[in-house]
C-alpha cells in the first residue's frame, strides 16, 4: 500500500515541478527549478531547456544551468542530446555541452550523434566534445570508435581551421580503445 501512495505522492511533485515550469512566472519557474532539484524527472530536462531558450532572464537560466551541471540521473542525457540536434536550441548548445561533461552523465551511446554535431560546429563546441571523450566512464565498442575515426580523419582532411583540436579527438578515441 505504501509503494502507491509513494507513486501517488511522486507523480504530484513532478505535476507540481511542471506546473510551476509551465507557468510563465519567473517566482514559480525559479521554484519549480529548485524543486526540480528533489522531484525532477527526465522529462523536465526538456522543459528547462525550452525555458532557457524562450527567456532572457538570467538568474533562471543560471538556476537551470547549475542543476544541468549537477544531473545525477542517467536517463537525463537522452533529452540533452535531443536538445542539441534542434537547431532552434543553438543559443544555449554551449551550457548543454558543458552540462554533459560536468555532470558526469554518459554520453557513450550518444559517442556518434556528438562527434557529428562537434564537428558541424564551432572550436569551442568541438572543445567541449574533446572534453567529453576525454571524460567517458565507459569506453565505447570498438567499431564505435574506427567510425568515428573514419569520420574525423575525412574531417582532417576538409577542415584544416581545427585540425589539430579533430586529431586530439582521435587520438583520445584510440587511447580509450587500447585501455580496454
């Protein structure tokens, strides 16, 4: 009887977090975000995300940032990747990026999607992806990696501009191969 009223009481305060989200008012957003912090879901990632890109507020966007930075659940990295593929998200691609690498979440099976996008942007996203790979808790399969080298090595070749930044991506992705 317990685990009900506990799912009950779980499907409030995530009601609650997206109502306040939801809301158009900064007081209740920046609240929803703290409580978010407890009662926050996968599916709010998306929401804060929205949030950030259709406000200029500031301090509700440093909020949302802190928490993406501090994300301890793994099933928030799927939103997060998601959000970087939408174009209309570009604004806040860069907090997205860093979020992925200070929070520790694993981006390994996203490895793909994320070098691809790296290398559609700019020095400092590609910066951001170097970091990531650089701080993968599991070392990706190893066909996972000779794509990915195909792929950056015909970057190589296109894009001189960050070359060396797109060699360091590569040699990191060998190093994790040879470490298993």
């Amino acid at each position: 009887m317990k685990v009900v009223k506990d799912n009950k009481e779980t499907a409030k305060k995530a009601a609650e977090v997206t109502k306040g989200l939801q809301s158009g008012d900064k007081k209740l957003a920046l609240k929803a975000v703290k409580k978010a912090r407890k009662d926050g879901t996968a599916e709010h990632i998306s929401m804060m995300i929205e949030l950030m890109v259709n406000n200029n507020d500031d301090e509700l966007n440093g909020e949302i940032i802190k928490l993406l930075n501090d994300l301890k659940m793994q099933e928030a990295a799927e939103p997060i990747i998601e959000a970087l593929k939408e174009e209309a998200n570009k604004d806040v691609h860069i907090f997205l990026w860093q979020a992925l690498w200070q929070s520790r979440l694993d981006a390994s099976p996203y490895l793909s999607d994320l070098v691809n996008l790296a290398l559609k942007s700019d020095y400092l996203i590609l910066l951001e992806c170097l970091t990531i790979i650089e701080n993968l808790q599991n070392a990706p399969e190893d066909e996972v990696v000779v794509q990915l080298n195909t792929t950056l090595k015909d970057a190589v070749l296109e894009n001189h501009e960050h070359r060396e930044l797109i060699l360091s991506m590569i040699e990191v992705l060998n190093d994790l191969m040879l470490d298993k």
